[in-house]
C-alpha cells in the first residue's frame, strides 16, 4: 500500500491533475557488494592482477521502476513497465544512460494472452518481464562472471522497438514471440576516413534485427524452456578492423542460438541443466544490447560458433540456500583464416561457482560467491601455436535490498 502511495504521489507531481491509473507501484533494488577479483592472463611478461573494489549490482542489478494496470473492461487491461538501471555504487545510469533502460514498454492483455511494445529483455535472457532463462542456473543471471548463463552462452540482452507477445497458460504450458525492428537505436559507425557518421534505420537492412520463438512448461517441481533465437546483422557493419566501421553492403551472416533448460525440484535438492548452440554470434554490437558472450573477446571481430553447458544444484543450508554450479564453453572462429600459417581461434571456458544466499527478512537478503574459471586459448588473433591459458578467480560479499 506505502509503495503505491509514494507511486501515486510521484505520478501526482509528473502530472498535475491527470487521471491516474487504479494500480500503480513503485519498486526497485538496491545491491552492494565487496568484491576481490584476480585475473591471471598467462601473457609473457604480465603479471597476475588483483583488484579489490565495491560494486553495485551482482546478484541483481540495482534498479528502480513503475509499473501499473488498468482494467478495460470485458477481459481486458493495459498495463506498463518502465524500469531504469543504475550503479548505486556511484549513481550513474546503465544500459548506455537510458532513462528507462532495463525496460520500458506498454502491454495489452486478456484472454488471448499479453502483447507488448517498447524496450524489454530478449527471451533468451533473465531480463524483466519476458527473459525466460532466469532459473536455469542455481546462480540465475546474477553474479556476472560466476557460472551463470551469460558468461557460458550468448544473447542475455535487452532490446528497443521490440514486440513480444506471451500465450495464455495451457496444462502448464506457455508459448512466447518476439521481434525487434532495430536492437540498439544507439548503434552508429563511422567509415575509416569519412567524418559522417552512419546510424542504423529501423526496419531495414541498415540495422540489427532479432526475433525469437520460445516455450516453457511448469508443473510440480518440473520447469522446462525451450528458445531459439535469430540475428538479422546490420549490412553496414565491417567486422575485420580494430573497430566497427561503416562499408556500404558489408553483409554478415545471420546469428541463430538454440537453448533448452530445465530444472526440478526434489525439495530436499533442486537440480539445474541447460545447454545452448549457437552460429555466426559476435562478441558484441557497436554500443549496447547487442549478442554478448564474455569469451568471445578472444574472437577480436570475428563471427564465431559453439556450444555451452551448466549444470548445477541448489538446496537449503543453515537457515538460508546453498548453491553450486559447473560450467564449459567451446567457441571456434566461424570462417577459415588466410595466410600459411593461420589457424582458427579457439577457446575452450571451464568454471566452477559456489555461493550462498540468506534472508535477513522478506526484502533484504545477503550472499557470498566464489568463482573460479579457467580458460584455454589456442591460436590467439588467428596465428597458429599462439596459445595461453587465463585463468580468473572472483569473490563477492554481498547485501540486496527490495522496495
């Protein structure tokens, strides 16, 4: 009730004698954490790096939103999110300094399901109202670098311009769509010795396109998904520089991933399985909210392939939830290099995590991970027998607090 007073009162000072919506909250996170990280890169020369610092966000990323309903009448209602992303380590605004970048979209629901419009979480995600791969790890899509699914597959991104829609349930079931006419509306290049700077238009061959078909299924302690996903690239992009530079008709293939997960809860024990392919990904857009997959900064520019798995478990331990999960990726170069001595670059990602998580109350918990990767890199920027083996160890101590 506090919280949709204080929402009210805000929607109040916004819009001074406007209707208001029957139901409106205001709600957010506020997560702190010490965390100690070092980083061994196995470079000739380079020393192992520790860092030791205060972060914002691991196990949720801190946030502060409105959302509401209002009902229509005859099964219908129209609803909102609008969810802004922030370090509250420092007070900064995330997700390239949107407003409202974690999400910010418009629904119609009833009984043919939900239809959404604006900036949300791709399926393949643990982001907001439609990100359905949350819980395919006993660590979530928290603690970024832990045995989580975006630092062992790919996606986990939020979209603009994006439609989504979600079935009604049918025995447990629940069917999802999405389509984006332009991922990143910040995505802009600029072609080597040209001063104009070229911007992606939306719906065209100019920008990035995405669209996805998923499916999950609950039933008692049984939790299945399903998703396969498609990256129509840019043509304007040219992957073979240091950066993303503009070329008229640079046309990439386009990107797939297929993911299936599932976990189920024995109560005593719950255990986790999930498994992804994917083709012709990049490391990243031009700015934000692009395909992500953290190994796949080895791959420089390059389009790559490959696979990951997580498996893991979760069950309760003194009073609060202990957590341990394993995680391997294998990623190669998608095209054959030229050159005599030119090989595929190629790494292989093996991590282990454990955590533990306990409540202080309803809405304020605190957690420790530790995590441990280590990597193998053969043929590094596509010469044969450069080879290295990182390795990385993180350690967070943590509190999160909801509202």
């Amino acid at each position: 009730m506090k919280k949709t007073l204080a929402a009210l009162a805000v929607l109040g000072a916004l819009s001074v004698g406007s209707a208001v919506a029957a139901d409106v909250t205001l709600y957010g996170v506020v997560d702190y954490s010490l965390k100690y990280s070092r980083v061994d890169t196995d470079k000739t020369g380079e020393d192992a790096t520790n860092k030791f610092e205060m972060a914002s966000g691991a196990q949720s990323g801190s946030r502060f939103g409105l959302k509401g309903t209002e009902d229509l009448g005859n099964g219908l209602k129209v609803g909102f999110v609008l969810e802004n992303g922030f370090g509250a380590d420092d007070g900064t605004m995330l997700q390239g300094s949107r407003l409202f970048g974690r999400e910010s979209q418009v629904y119609l629901a009833g009984a043919f399901g939900q239809l959404s419009f604006g900036r949300v979480g791709q399926l393949v995600s643990g982001n907001g109202s439609y990100g359905l791969m949350a819980d395919i790890s006993p660590f979530g899509a928290s603690w970024a670098g832990a045995v989580e699914p975006s630092t062992y597959m790919v996606g986990y991104g939020r979209f603009d311009n994006t439609v989504t829609y979600k079935s009604p349930e049918f025995a447990g079931a629940r069917v999802y769509a999405q389509y984006s006419f332009n991922a990143n509306n910040k995505d802009e290049w600029k072609q080597d010795g040209v001063d104009d700077t070229v911007t992606a238009t939306e719906g065209k061959t100019t920008a990035n396109r995405y669209a996805a078909l998923g499916a999950t299924y609950n039933v008692g302690g049984l939790a299945l998904v399903a998703a396969a996903d498609w990256y129509n690239w840019s043509d304007n992009w040219d992957k073979s520089g240091a950066n993303w530079d503009h070329v008229e008709g640079k046309d990439s293939d386009d990107g797939y991933t297929f993911t299936l997960a599932g976990s189920y809860d024995f109560q005593v024990v719950k255990a986790y399985l999930s498994a992804q392919y994917f083709d012709n990904m990049y490391r990243k857009g031009s700015t934000e909210g692009d395909a992500y997959a953290a190994f796949g900064d080895y791959m420089g520019n390059d389009q790559f392939k490959g696979y990951g798995v997580i498996a893991g478990v979760s069950a309760p331990l003194g009073g609060g939830l202990g957590m341990l999960a394993v995680g391997y990726t294998d990623a190669e170069d998608c095209d054959d290099p030229d050159g005599a001595t030119a090989a595929k670059t190629e790494v292989q990602r093996l991590g282990v995590s454990v955590g533990y998580d306990y409540s202080l109350s309803k809405r304020t918990n605190v957690y420790t991970v530790l995590s441990y990767a280590k990597d193998k890199l053969e043929n590094e920027d596509n010469v044969a027998g450069k080879d290295r083996d990182p390795n990385t160890t993180t350690w967070w101590v943590g509190m999160r607090h909801k509202f």
